[in-house]
C-alpha cells in the first residue's frame, strides 16, 4: 500500500508541472491581453515578454507585444516583432496592419503602403488598410486620392465616423467646400459628441463667413477633445489636410484674439 501510495504521488509530481505550466501560459496570456486592451502598455510589455519566453514563436502573442511597443514609441522593436509574426503566420492580416501603422510612425510611407496594398490585394474590402492607405497617400500630397481611399474604406464600413470625417476633410482641401459641409452636418447629426466633426465644421463655417455658427461648434468640439487646438497634433497624428488645418488655426487665433 505504501509503495503504491508513493507511486501515486510521483506520477502526480510528474503530471503536474506541465499541467501547471500550460495554466501559467493561458493566464499570462490572458493577463497580458487585458492589460493591452485597457491600454496599460507599461504592464502589459512584461507580461508579453513571459509569454514568449515560453512560446517563441506564437505569432498572435508578437503581434499583439508590437502593437504594446508602438505604443510605448519603441517603433522599430514593435516593426520586428510584427515582421516576425508575419514569417509564422504569413497569411495573416492583422501584422501586416500593424507594422504598417508602425511604418507610418516613421514615415516611412512606401513601406506602410507596400503592406496596406498586401492586404487590400487580398481583400478590396478592408476598411481599416483602406482608411489607412488613405493616410499614406495624404501624408504624401496626394488628397484627391486620399479621399476615394476614404470614400471607399466608408462605404465599406458605414459606421465608420473617422473614415467619412476624414472623406469630408479631403473633400475640402480639393476645393469642394459645399460637400464636405454637407457631410459634416451628417455626421453632426448622427453623432453629436463627435469632436472631429465639429471641429472640421468650425474652419469650414469660419472660412465660409459664417462666425456665429462657427463658434458655436468650436464650444462643442473644444469641450469634447482639447487637441483639436494643437496644429502640429492635427497634421502629424489625426492627420488632417493642410487646408482644413490652417482655416481652423486662423479661426482659433481670431477667437482668441
């Protein structure tokens, strides 16, 4: 009896590591999970770094620490880690938007193009590389472009508010005016706390004459999103086109003149 009970417990001290390990995998990865989606990347990144020290080559796991490290600005760690994910898992979208929105960090806008074109190649379809491509062909001057990325990635996706925004904002630095308006207050009415709506609406309104109206939207977009202030965060992260920005700075120096 003795020696059977000692053989129970050895195959039980045998069974139980890797049982305990699998659970220490599945719980960091949960944890470490959680922690991106909150946006805590300061602990989230360690918790990635558990992970794959005990699963190397899990693509999803790198993908995910890439998104962490882009957004602690460690832009050519969170490219390695998204092109390595890439190599395991090359059929994959999901990296390949990722490294792309890395890419753009650097401008590095024949790069995050080549892999936006990957995807879109693959899926015409896919709001997000479209909206993003859209970003890219701005970013190098090309807004009539820029805005049937758009147009395409909102038709797409119609409750895409930032896509239709954004169709809305190249629309006017193409010079049509009367239809970005038009869009604007759309999305105003279906989506009142959307920040950069007004705020686009504000320069159009301003540009247009119309002042009142104009300052009205501006109290609005001011309270919901203070950045819409910033010019350098309106052209280099929202991405704005240079139009649209500068009418809406000339608004606010006038206002606050």
């Amino acid at each position: 009896m003795i020696r059977r009970w000692l053989a129970s417990c050895l195959a039980l001290m045998l069974f139980w590591p890797s049982a305990a390990a699998a659970e220490t995998l599945e719980g960091l990865y949960n944890r470490a999970l959680k922690a991106s989606q909150s946006g805590d990347f300061v602990q989230a990144l360690p918790l990635w770094d558990l992970v794959l020290d005990q699963a190397p080559n899990d693509a999803a796991a790198l993908s995910n620490r890439g998104n962490v490290r882009l957004g602690l600005g460690d832009l050519q760690g969170a490219i390695a880690d998204q092109t390595r994910s890439i190599e395991l898992a090359p059929e994959e979208a999901d990296p390949h938007l990722n490294r792309g929105t890395a890419e753009e960090a650097l401008k590095d806008w024949s790069a995050a193009a080549a892999d936006y074109l990957w995807i879109l190649e693959r899926n015409p379809d896919d709001a997000s590389a479209l909206y993003n491509l859209g970003n890219v062909r701005g970013s190098t001057g090309d807004w009539s472009q820029a805005l049937e990325l758009y147009s395409r990635a909102a038709d797409v996706q119609p409750g895409f508010a930032m896509a239709r925004s954004s169709a809305a904002l190249a629309a006017w630095q193409e010079e049509d005016l009367s239809g970005a308006e038009v869009e604007l207050r759309k999305l105003i009415r279906r989506y009142p706390l959307f920040a950069d709506a007004r705020a686009a609406l504000s320069g159009l309104l301003w540009q247009r004459g119309a002042s009142g109206e104009a300052e009205s939207h501006w109290a609005a977009a001011a309270g919901l999103d203070p950045r819409y202030r910033q010019r350098d965060w309106l052209l280099e992260v929202r991405r704005w086109p240079p139009q649209p920005t500068r009418q809406l700075m000339a608004f606010l120096a006038l206002e606050d003149g």
